[in-house]
C-alpha cells in the first residue's frame, strides 16, 4: 500500500508540476523517508509516541530542505518554517491524536467484550 501511494503520488506530481518541482518532490521524499525509517526502528522500543514524533520531525526537516534547494527556491526562514509547521506540528499531531482515539477506542470494545 505503501508503494502503491508513492507511485501514485509520482505520478501526479508528474502530471500536475513541472518535471523539476516533480524530481525535487519525489527526490525529497524518498531520502525523507529513508531518514524517517532509520530513525523510528532504534527509537520504537522506547515508546510508539516518542519515535514517531522524532521521525516525523527529522524526515519533515530533511523533505523541506531537499525540495526546496532541488527545486531552487530560497531556503529562508518564511519557506522552512511554513513548510514545517504543517508537516512536522500538523501531520504528526494529526497522526498522534488518531492513534489516540483508535487506541481509546479499541479499549472501550476490549472492555466490554471482556464483560459478556
């Protein structure tokens, strides 16, 4: 599924920018992801919560950079900082707050199935 959306995401990426925004993007993600991978495994052991919040923000970091210097655009604070507000605050808070409840909610059938 995962590589189902990376191509998907390539493809429109191809279609919808142009082949350099394109290249930068796909480039981007791809190491952001790899850093984001090597930087999760070591760290899960010591808590689900912690080593997504320190992967997202490294493969956040590394994503921004990457594409904005591939794409030629001025690394400057406004580009990074907007950029990183969304992906490293938003998208990993986003992710935190849905385990969350899937967690509660998984709870809530635990117990209640434990009670019949």
């Amino acid at each position: 599924a995962v590589r189902a959306a990376i191509v998907a995401g390539a493809v429109l990426s191809a279609v919808l920018a142009d082949a350099r925004l394109a290249l930068a993007s796909g480039e981007a993600f791809v190491l952001a992801e790899l850093l984001d991978l090597a930087v999760y495994v070591p760290l899960r052991w010591s808590g689900w919560r912690r080593a997504v919040t320190v992967s997202n923000a490294v493969g956040a970091l590394v994503d921004t950079v990457v594409f904005l210097a591939l794409a030629g655009f001025p690394l400057t604070g406004p580009s990074i900082g907007g950029q990183l507000l969304v992906k490293a605050v938003w998208a990993t808070a986003a992710v935190l707050l849905a385990a969350e409840v899937a967690r509660r909610a998984i709870s809530r059938d635990s117990v209640r199935t434990e009670g019949v």
